[in-house]
C-alpha cells in the first residue's frame, strides 16, 4: 500500500481556460509526484522476501527439490510434473517489479536518494539478479530494464558483473553520506548493509570456484579482507520480519486455509541418524498422539500414496516456520561461517576450516534456539558430524542443507554447487530418475523475447529441468 502510495498522481486539468499557472493548478498539495525511496525500499524488502519464502519458488519448487518439505496432496511438483508457467513468479516479481523499483532508486538525484540509498539499492539489485541467475541459468543482466528485449548474458557475466557491483555498493555505503528510512532489515544500520554486501560477494566467490578458482580466491579475498567485514554474529542476519495478516509470513498464509505440505522423510532421518537437536523446531509431532515421534512425508510420490500416509501420522513443518510473524531469514550468520570454512578448505584464504566448520552448526543451533552448551558440544563431537578433512564438501554440504531448511533456492544451489547430502528421486518423479536442476523460463520469454530467448537456450543448453548450469560442474 505505501508503494501504491508513492505512485499516486492527481492531475486537475481547466478545460475552462489556458494559463501561466496550468502547472501549479495540475499539482495536488496532498499528493507525493515522485516515488520516494524509503517508501521504494520498503516495498522491495517485502516483495523480495514473498518472492524468495513464498509458495511458487520456495515451498511449492525448490523445498520440494533438496527434500526439505514433501507434499501430501497434489503431489504434481514434488514430482516434477510441472511447465514453464510453474516459475513465473521469481522472473516477473524480480524484474517488473524488485529490479525496476531498486533501479529507480539508484537513478534518483542526490536530492531524492543519497548515497546510502543507492548502496542499500544496488546490494538488493545485486541480491535479486543472484536469485535469478541461480535457478534459470543465463538471464538477462546488462540490458535488463534499458531495452524491451534484452539480451540475456551467460551466468558466468552475471556472476562476475555482480561482484563489480557490489564493490560499487560497499563504495557507496558510509555513516557519514546520511540517513536512511524505510529499512524494515537493518533499520538503517548503514555498517550492517556493508557487512551484508561483503558476505554476498564471499558467497558469489564460491559459485564460480568450480569454474573460474583464480576469480573465486581473489574475490573471497576481497570479501574477507575488506573493512566492512561480514556478517558476524546471528544479530547480523539479513532478515525480513513478518506481522499479522496481511502482512505475515507467507508459509503461515498457506497453512491457514491448506494441509498440502509436510516436512521431508529424507530430512527427519537424517536429523535423526545425527540426533540434531533442530528436528524439534524443523518438525511438528503428528496430530494424532498415539504416533508420539516425528514422521516425515516421501518425496516423490502419487497423489494416492502420499495421502495414504495420513494426514494425522505425519509431520508438519515446525511452528517457529508457520507463525505470522516468522522471518524470512535470506543471509544467516550461519551460512557465512560455513562458506568461510570451505574458503579456507580451498586454500583461498587463511583460517581454520574445522574450527569454522564447527562455529557455522553452532551459529545454526543458535538461530533456532539451541544454546545449551553441553548440548551443543555432544552434538559436534558426534562422528557422524564430525569435520572430514578428506571431504570437507561432504562434511559442508551436508550441514549447510540442514541449516538452510526453509531457505528452498539457496539450499538449491549449495546441494548442486556441493553434491552432498546424496539425494534420490522419489518414486513416481517423471524425469527418469533425475532431480530438477534449475528452473524453467517463464514461456512468455519464448514468445515475447524470442531471439535473445533462443540465442541464451543455444549456448547454454535446452530449456529443460534437467539442464545444468554453468556453476553445476558434476
């Protein structure tokens, strides 16, 4: 409604007569003529957190895919019966939407949008064309918003342009270049959006260190090395907070009026085999009592067999995700800790990968109100949980899955960018065995977009589910 708002314009035209005056007339005292940028930014946190916790590229796609959640009824998407109008969301709401509105703010005068309005813009930009070039692949970047059909650039350009962006970002933000309003994150800390555009260019270094390492190590160096640091503590995290209806968190709407979703099979034997104390806060106990442990639901299966589950037998994700006021967590302390670890198992930067390792389940506890410290030590002393140097993509694959449930498209990218923990179709999937790897095109691309649309499909591989992306090395 504030963005509305802002767009708002009355125009009061004399048919009556010309005059000098005609434009004080066509102005209206009570209106706002210009988009202003807190009421722009506002806007762009929420949508950017519907679009990345929402149903269509979250819970109802990518949960689906790293086996977090699984469905009970219209089972269609956990088995990848789905078309190219299943992943229209992420592109339309990223570009119609997030990009045009953060572009707008960071073409503002001096005047309309200081410095640190077009840093925070630029890292959100930045953060919404990542999304976008994780699930689709090549998209478009440079023309993106300048031309009505751009020409898509491979992902290998998006990433490397990002990291040149965000640099300009981390040069705009400062104390000193003013006041920021608006910020329903970070609530105008300037020096927690420096930390945040640092931690998204250590992440951006690990997406391409399978692919271009001398870019990767020097990036990550950059990120680490940088005065603005990382995010370092779990108060640090990049977070959206919900309210109450209408405004609440996206997972709480759904539950309201559906019963589709429960959490994965895969995932509670697993926090089971690990004895993880977060299977309490990922999962609810089945509604009937005489179950009394948590059970989760196949991925992968018919409509009749998901359901004969039973609805009552079978777990639900955990209330922590299904309140109104849940956050939209997008970049954890967590995560950070762990690409740090695996930043010092490559050799890119100095450190302890096990003592990180070890801090990144910690910070992960932590966020979901894990803190007894006997219980946390039992748990990483645990083999099973141990740090395997040998294997330290097993050992922070694995992990990084369990502290990204809920986060479906960046615990997307970590699983294919990683390959751990070994995941297996479900038993009635449609693609021959094979877990999706990346999104669709929305099809009006084809059809409106048509030549950069089949000249992105040529270089980069046909527009199926199974195609991988330029980072998927294996």
């Amino acid at each position: 409604m504030l963005k509305k708002l802002a767009y708002i314009t009355l125009f009061a035209v004399s048919l009556v007569s010309c005059s000098d005056n005609l434009d004080e007339i066509n102005k209206n005292p009570n209106a706002t003529e210009t988009p202003l940028a807190p009421y722009l930014l506002t806007g762009s946190l929420k949508q950017g957190a519907d679009i990345y916790w929402g149903s269509d590229n979250n819970f109802n796609s990518s949960l689906l895919f790293v086996q977090h959640w699984a469905k009970i009824q219209y089972t269609e998407p956990d088995r990848y019966d789905v078309s190219n109008t299943s992943f229209v969301s992420l592109w339309n709401t990223g570009y119609a939407t997030l990009i045009t509105d953060l572009n707008t703010i960071i073409n503002f005068p001096d005047q309309q949008a200081n410095a640190n309005y077009k840093g925070i813009a630029l890292a959100l930009r930045s953060w919404t064309f990542l999304l976008l070039t994780d699930a689709y692949g090549s998209i478009p970047y440079k023309e993106a918003g300048l031309k009505v059909t751009p020409a898509y650039n491979t992902q290998k350009e998006v990433y490397t342009g990002l990291l040149e962006d965000l640099k300009q970002a981390q040069s705009l933000l400062s104390p000193a270049n003013g006041t920021v309003t608006g910020d329903l994150a970070y609530k105008g800390d300037v020096l927690k959006w420096k930390k945040l555009v640092n931690s998204l260019r250590l992440r951006i270094a690990l997406r391409i260190s399978d692919k271009e390492p001398a870019l990767a190590k020097q990036a990550a160096i950059e990120a680490t090395s940088d005065a603005g640091g990382l995010i370092s503590s779990n108060s640090d995290i990049f977070q959206f907070i919900y309210i109450s209806s209408p405004q609440q968190n996206p997972a709480s709407a759904w539950f309201e009026t559906r019963d589709d979703f429960r959490i994965s099979k895969t995932l509670v034997d697993k926090l089971n085999e690990l004895s993880d104390p977060r299977l309490p806060v990922y999962a609810q106990l089945p509604s009937d009592a005489t179950v009394g442990k948590y059970v989760g639901g196949g991925n992968g299966l018919s409509n009749s067999a998901a359901n004969s589950q039973g609805f009552a037998k079978t777990s639900k994700p955990g209330t922590y995700f299904l309140t109104s006021a849940s956050p939209a967590v997008i970049v954890s302390y967590s995560e950070v800790l762990f690409n740090l670890s695996e930043a010092v198992a490559r050799g890119y930067i100095a450190g302890d990968a096990e003592q990180l390792y070890k801090n990144a389940i910690t910070a992960s506890l932590n966020q979901f109100g894990i803190t007894n410290a006997t219980t946390v030590a039992n748990y990483l002393n645990q083999p099973t949980v141990k740090y395997d140097a040998s294997n330290y993509a097993k050992s922070i694959g694995t992990q990084k899955w369990i502290a990204f449930f809920g986060q479906g498209l960046d615990a997307f990218v970590e699983w294919r960018r990683l390959d751990y923990p070994v995941l297996k179709a479900g038993p009635d999937t449609v693609l021959n065995g094979q877990i999706p790897s990346r999104f669709f095109y929305p099809g009006t691309e084809q059809s409106l977009n048509g030549t950069s649309y089949q000249t992105a499909v040529s270089a980069q591989g046909k527009d199926l589910l199974t195609t991988k992306l330029w980072f998927d090395v294996k």
